[in-house]
C-alpha cells in the first residue's frame, strides 16, 4: 500500500522477501512466493533468498529441502517472477550441496559480518563462486556502537562509527545492509562514498 501510495515507479524500487524456514520444498516454496507476491501486491520480487541453510522442519533432510526449495525458485526465476535467486547464513558446505543440484548458482549469499565477525572463510568462497556478499547486521545489532577502536577511527576520519563499519564493507566488496527506522541516520548511511579508510 505504502509503495502504490508513493507514486514511485516500480521498476525504481528492489525489493527482497525470503523463504521462511516451514515453507521449505519445492510446492511449499512456490507458494510462499506466490503469498509474498499477493502481499506485497507486486508481480515479481528483485531478491528472493532461502533464509537458513538448515531447518528443524526439514527433519535432518537438509540437503533435499534446500534443493527442491532451490528447483522452485530457478522456475520462477526463469518465468522471470523473481529476478535474481540468493541463499542467507549459507556456509561453504551448505553451498556446495545446493551446487551439486542446482542448474542456476545462487547469485547472493547474505551473512552476518561486521567489525568482529567477519566470516571470511564463507565470504572468500562465496566470492570464489561469484556470489555478491551481503552484509546483515553491519552495525552488530548495535554492539559496534561502544567499541573504544572503532570510535578512535571515527574519529580519525571525522565520520560516525555506523560510516566507518558500512565504508569497511564497501572496500572488502561486500555489500552492507544497514537497518534504521531515523531519516537522519539513513542519509548518514549513504555518506560513506567521500573518504577511503587506510590498509593500516
């Protein structure tokens, strides 16, 4: 309602929902898409991730589950329905077992990485296999707020702590998705493309 409401252009907004844990298989799947699209009042979603690798519903079938929740999402992917299929919180060897069935790679692996929690052994393969890395919790859910290092840094470039995490991200090529519900803070987050922080 919010979007119809703006008069903004479809085609100007990206827009990404997730698979839920219950919904995972392959007609289970296709409705949780469908349900989605009928919420959301839109005819196609932009990013359509499967949320967890491993889910108590899935019996310890893990492996199955993500492929046929996988095998739905490539149809609707080739139907152009969603535009561009991805996986959150998957591991390397989550993500080599979605391999072994899948006909199209996941394009995105989203994670959890911020200053202290960097993930890099699921980052560097998710790269070696040409996943754009997203970045969930860049700020830690707010714990990176009251680090002294990150504060001194801050400092250092006349910027906040929020803008030295989200420019960390953008130079390891890692795209940051920060969350925040206060106008002044969104239009800080996006001032973070006017200073390089150092190798050091």
């Amino acid at each position: 309602r919010v979007i119809k409401a703006s008069g903004i252009d479809r085609k100007e907004l990206f827009l990404t929902s997730k698979l839920w844990n219950d919904n995972k298989g392959y007609e289970a799947t296709k409705a949780a898409v469908n349900q989605t699209l009928e919420d959301l009042q839109t005819d196609y979603l932009d990013l359509y991730l499967i949320h967890w690798p491993i889910a108590k519903a899935s019996n310890g079938a893990w492996q199955e589950a993500n492929s046929e929740s996988w095998r739905a999402m490539e149809e609707l992917y080739n139907a152009g329905v969603i535009k561009a299929n991805g996986v959150s919180n998957f591991l390397p060897h989550h993500l080599e077992a979605l391999f072994a069935t899948a006909k199209v790679k996941p394009m995105v692996n989203q994670l959890e990485i911020h200053p202290g929690h960097l993930q890099e052994e699921a980052v560097a393969y998710s790269k070696e296999q040409g996943l754009l890395v997203e970045a969930w919790a860049p700020f830690a859910n707010g714990q990176i707020f009251d680090q002294p290092l990150l504060q001194e840094i801050a400092k250092r470039y006349n910027k906040n702590v929020a803008q030295i995490s989200l420019r960390w991200l953008l130079q390891k090529d890692i795209l940051p998705l920060p969350k925040s519900v206060t106008p002044a803070r969104m239009a800080a987050n996006l001032e973070v493309f006017d200073f390089t922080i150092s190798d050091e």
